[in-house]
C-alpha cells in the first residue's frame, strides 16, 4: 500500500488497480498456475496479450487500419536513432522542433546519421515558450518532420500541430493517452510506457503503414521497424511484464471512459494547479504564456530560495514526493499524469495554501 502522494514525472503512479492485477499476475496468471514472468513469450496467452494491447491502443486512440501499435526495447530514447536509420537514408533532411531536451537529444541522434536541420527552437528562452513557426520554411515530400508533444522538462505542451506536406514524427512520451489525438496527422508516434502507459521497459510505437513501405531496407534487424511489424513486437524476446503492465493500465484507462474522459479530468487539475500557482504570492509559473503551459507537468518556482526550502519542508512533512524540478532547471514540476486524481492535486493546493500562511 503506498503511503505517498507521488506528482513523479516518470516512472510515474499509476492506478491501484492496475498494481493489484499485475501482483496477481506475478503468482498466478490467468489461473495458469505460474508466474507470468516464467511464461514463454511464444506461449497463446502471451501472445494474445501482447494482440490486445494493441488493439486496445487502436479503439482508445481510434487508429485507422494502416497504423501499426508495436512495444518496443529501448525506452524513447532508442527512437531518437531508429527514426532516422529508418527514413533519413537518402538526400532528405530531417526537421527538428527544438523545445527541450529530449527533442535536442533527438536531434543531437539523428545529426550523426543524416542531414537534419532545425525547423523552430526555444533553446534562447531555456525552453520555456514554444516557438512560431516560419511560413516560408521549405520542406521536400521526402523529408521528415520530428515534433515533441510535450515537453516533459520544462512544462511546454503543443496544444495543436500544423500539417505538413512530409511525414510527421512524434515524441508522445509524457502526453500519449491524456486527449484525443489527431492521429492521421502522424505518421509515427513514440511513447516511453513509464508516464501515462506502463511500466518503465517498454516503449509504444504507432507506425504508418505508407512510412512503412519508405524505410531503408539495408540496416541492423532489430533496429528496422518492419521486423517488429512483422513479428508482432516478438522479434526477440519481448519485455512481457512491462507489456503486460500496459495491457492492464489501457483496459482501466478504457473502463475510466477513454481519452475523452482523461482530457476533462486532466484539465481540472492542471487548471486548479495552475490557478493556484498564479494566486499563490509564494510561487511563480515557469512557462508565461497560458497557451503554452502544459497539462501534465506543471513547472513553478517559489519566489525565494527561502519559500522554496519551507515548502519543501512542508511536502516532505505531509508525504508529498515527486515534485522537484529536472536536476538541470531547478525550481517545481509536478506532473499530472492520468493515474493522478483531482483530489491528490487538491491535497497538494492545500499544503500550498497552508504555506503561504506561513509567511
Ligand atoms: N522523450 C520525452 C518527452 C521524455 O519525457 C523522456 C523521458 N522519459 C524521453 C523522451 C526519454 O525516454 P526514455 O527514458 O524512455 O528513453
């Protein structure tokens, strides 16, 4: 039983629920009489998991049939390289939205394998804005465009993404699963499990059949994406536990009503936070535009290192963990993630309340 109200960015909570059913599952899965951790990953049952686990990807996110949900090794961070081993193989340039670190990081991977250029950056604010895009930016039908949804580090989110007459990549990793997607704006998303999906160990991605067919053929087997296709994410032997934990996480994300429901919730907590930070003389929003800050990891600084000890001090005092900024910024981040209740939000508001009247 967990004793923490935990805002991590990733491992992050997820439900009860879910920890019950796959604790049940580490003795005894499906009455099979053995651990799901013992059982062959060719064996039906677990095969069959691994084929529910996407298609309960394809109804939540309504996929249409040309989208491939493959669960990958490697963590998002693998998709940084596969990406352009796959599809910067010709002349063609990748174009790379910088808006925090990980987006540089992917930018940073496919550097040392193609031509890449960078479409739009925020790196002169330290990433705390999203940045217009140009309208006369060129782009050729064989290139490809690579975006990060949301920017876990520093609390930016893009709430809409304009089309483009390329391929569109996207690094989902902190948001997948929190709305509705405009999922045939995509022509591969990728999501690291530990935020909104699963355990840590697995990684989502959604390919697009059309994408599919341009990848370059002539590289390493477990790096080129129509493998896992192929074999169904089984290639090899597949992190189970960490699928079977997503499997379990989507079937209660679908009985909590989908998507749809998770938007509305999600933006209850993330407005009662951010109207708290604002009306707090405590604290300070990192992201200054209303329209950029994200959903699901709020940044805030306390107004003086003296405010921010005490309430530190004050989280520790009331098992409040999880709420401190990236190592590289400083400052708060509390992530909202779906597991994340309105009421464990509202528990932290009060403890913010209660330190501004301290002062
Ligand atoms: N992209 C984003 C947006 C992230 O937040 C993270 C961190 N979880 C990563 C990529 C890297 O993910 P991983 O640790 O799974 O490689």
């Amino acid at each position: 039983m967990q004793t923490h109200y935990n805002f991590n960015s990733g491992p992050a909570p997820l439900s009860n629920d879910v920890y019950h059913e796959a604790a049940q599952s580490l003795f005894n899965y499906n009455n099979s009489g053995l651990s799901i951790l013992e059982i062959s990953h060719r064996a039906p049952q677990i095969t069959s998991m691994i084929e529910e686990s996407a298609e309960l990807t394809r109804s939540l996110l309504r996929l249409p049939s040309s989208k491939h949900v493959l669960f990958l090794h490697g963590g998002a961070s693998t998709q940084f390289c596969m990406i352009p081993l796959n599809f910067l193989h010709k002349q063609n340039i990748g174009h790379y939205a910088v808006t925090g670190q990980w987006a540089a990081n992917a930018l940073h991977e496919a550097s040392l394998l193609g031509n890449t250029r960078t479409l739009c950056s925020s790196a002169d604010g330290n990433f705390s804005y999203l940045p217009i895009l140009q309208n006369e930016y060129k782009l050729d039908e064989n290139d490809y465009v690579h975006f990060t949804s949301n920017n876990t580090i520093y609390g930016t989110q893009w709430q809409s993404f304009p089309s483009f007459t390329c391929p569109l990549m996207i690094d989902m990793s902190s948001d997948i699963f929190s709305k509705p997607l405009p999922t045939n704006n995509f022509s591969l998303i990728y999501a690291g499990a530990q935020k909104n999906i699963g355990a840590a160990g697995v990684c989502m991605v959604i390919i697009d059949d059309v994408l599919l067919s341009r990848r370059n053929k002539n590289i390493s087997t477990m790096l080129d994406y129509f493998t896992h296709v192929k074999h169904k994410s089984a290639f090899n032997t597949p992190p189970v536990f960490a699928i079977y934990t997503c499997y379990i996480n989507l079937k209660w994300l679908a009985k909590q009503g989908g998507v749809e429901a998770m938007e509305t919730v999600n933006k209850e907590k993330a407005n009662a936070l951010y109207n708290e930070i604002e009306r707090n003389a405590l604290f300070k929003c990192t992201v200054q535009h209303a329209d950029h800050r994200s959903q699901m990891n709020v940044t805030f600084t306390a107004i003086t290192a003296h405010a921010e000890e005490v309430f530190k001090k004050q989280c520790e005092k009331h098992n409040i963990v999880g709420i401190n900024g990236y190592r590289t910024v400083g400052g708060f981040r509390v992530s909202l993630y779906n597991a994340i209740t309105l009421e464990q939000v509202n528990y932290l508001i009060d403890i913010m309340k209660e330190t501004e009247r301290m002062f």
